[in-house]
C-alpha cells in the first residue's frame, strides 16, 4: 500500500534528526513506498472552505547535516492526500490550535495523526488530570494564595507553565524558599494562563520514565536521568536515557489510560511517569521512538505505520 503522506512540522533543517520521532516516522513511511511532502504551518491556508498547504515532496537521509532534499513547491489541497502527520512542536498557542481546526476539516478522510480534534482539547497537562488517582497532587491555577497554601501543605513543589514543552520553564521550590515571591512575579508577567504545581518527587533522580501507546497499547519506553544540577530530565535538557522495563505499577497506568486514548484517536502518545505516578500525557508530537529502538527497545516507528496503514484500509 503506496499512501500519499505531508508531513506538518518545524523547519526541517533545523530538527535534530538523533532525537525526532517525526523524522524517525519519515525514514520508516520512505522505506515502505510512501510518498512524503513536507510543509510548516505558516504554510497551511483555507479558501472557501478547503484546506491546502504550499509543500514540497521531500526525501530523507539518516545522516545529520545532509539530512533532507527538497522538490519543488506547490500548493496541494490536503484532502487528495492519504495521511497528515501533525508534528510541529509546542508551544501549544493559538497558532497551533488555529492549525487543529483547519486540520479538523479534512479528518478522517484525510487521516490526520493525532486527530487534531482531540490534540486541541487534550493538553498535554490538563488532559492528565482526568486521572487524579494516578497522579501525584497538583494545582492548576495562578493565584498566589492557593499556590502558597499547597506549598505550606506540600513542602517542595515544582511550579511549570501550563502550555509549554520540553522541560523549559520548570522550576523546583521550596517550603521557605526566599526566591518564591520573585518566580511568582515571573510567572504572572511571562504567562497568562494558570499554571501547573505539583507536589516534588524526589525519585526523579532515579529517573523520569518516557512511556509511548500506540493506539492505546504500551510500545515501549525508555528512563530519562537528570543530570545531577538539575531536576528536569528531559534529554533536550542535558537528561540520560537508559534502557527500562515497565513496573507493574506502570502497566497499570498504561491499561487505565490506553482505552481513552484509542477511543480519541490518538494514535501517538507519550506519557511521563516518575516513582509510580503520572505526570503528562503528550499528545502533540510526542518524543522518543528513536532513542528507544536506539538503545535496544522496540521499532515503534514501524508499529505506528503498521496502525496507520491499517487505518487507511478500514480496519
């Protein structure tokens, strides 16, 4: 099965190609006949009511800094095509929203991967509060006093934005930390959304778990250690990956989650558990599938394709 494949995702030059699932979702649809074409999201339009995007076919190369070639431009309509990958990292803003909804116009006749219906009304840190018993205890707001009474009941807390990614922003404090007052000033000019405060989880120097669902079964996973100054782990940030088995806890979780997963149709998902609980479920470009077949885990690239392939026949 020969499908037609666009690829919506950050400039393509400037991926780190070790690290990107997308790209990794690239090498695996171009080894099995897929035509692959490329474009940003600045290049998506709607004219009377059809969804087209100014792309370009491209093929891949495992090779960092020759990575790519580029054909010519040309504007396609996205509902001639078989499949949307939706990869373009957050910030999860009204930009990326605006694209769900255009993207929303063509699905499911154009399989978009994740349904961006679902990717819209999913964050990746709100969505995970639909399972509160699984997760450690967390406050979603900005205001002060609500923030200074889970600390005083809490003792160490981490304070994080709402809609941002890969570890940026994140910040641990303490009981009496003198530096909450000005981070809290922080906060409030830089965001202005509420934000996320979780009680800390010192195990997290063991390591931050990285679990990936394919249609809401387990595929894999990898364990990603800070570095010893730092509490983020995530490997954007300097954080080790490791090899790791899932812990009956674990697959626990996984089981809770993965039938709401299917059920929205989010095919590719990551979740971060750290010490047994849960702590984000990603559904906008989730990370990982390379690191982990690279250290001796699953092809989960190859897994997603076989899901979306089954998809495109009607099964």
């Amino acid at each position: 099965m020969a499908l037609s494949v666009a690829v919506q995702m950050d400039p393509i030059q400037s991926i780190r190609i070790a690290g990107d699932s997308g790209f990794g979702l690239m090498l695996e649809a171009q080894a099995r006949g897929h035509q692959l074409f490329y474009y940003t999201p600045d290049k998506l339009s709607m004219r009377d009511g059809k969804v087209s995007a100014r792309m370009q076919p491209v093929t891949v190369r495992d090779i960092a800094g020759d990575h790519f070639t580029l054909g010519e431009a040309a504007r396609r309509e996205l509902a001639t095509l078989d499949v949307v990958l939706l990869r373009q990292d957050p910030p999860f803003d009204l930009n990326y929203i605006t694209t769900t909804h255009l993207l929303e116009r063509i699905h499911p006749k154009t399989l978009v991967v994740n349904d961006p219906f679902h990717v819209r009304n999913a964050p990746e840190k709100t969505f995970v509060t639909e399972f509160p018993d699984l997760m450690p205890p967390t406050l979603i707001t900005r205001d002060r006093e609500e923030i200074e009474d889970f600390r005083r009941e809490h003792g160490e807390i981490v304070m994080k934005p709402l809609y941002g990614h890969g570890g940026a922003g994140v910040f641990k404090v303490g009981k009496d930390d003198p530096n909450f007052g000005s981070l809290f000033d922080l906060f409030s000019t830089l965001f202005r959304e509420a934000w996320v405060v979780q009680r800390f989880l010192p195990a997290v120097v063991k390591g931050d778990k990285r679990i990936i669902l394919v249609d809401g079964a387990f595929a894999g996973a990898i364990n990603r250690v800070p570095q010893a100054d730092d509490i983020r782990s995530n490997m954007v940030r300097g954080g080790a990956a490791e090899a790791t088995e899932l812990t009956a806890r674990e697959r626990e979780i996984c089981e809770r989650i993965g039938p709401e997963l299917k059920r929205r149709g989010l095919i590719l998902v990551g979740i971060d558990v750290i010490d047994g609980l849960l702590t984000e479920i990603n559904v906008t470009a989730p990370t990982g599938l390379r690191v982990i077949k690279r250290t001796g885990g699953p092809d989960i690239a190859a897994m997603i394709w076989d899901c979306i392939e089954e998809k495109r026949r009607g099964g």
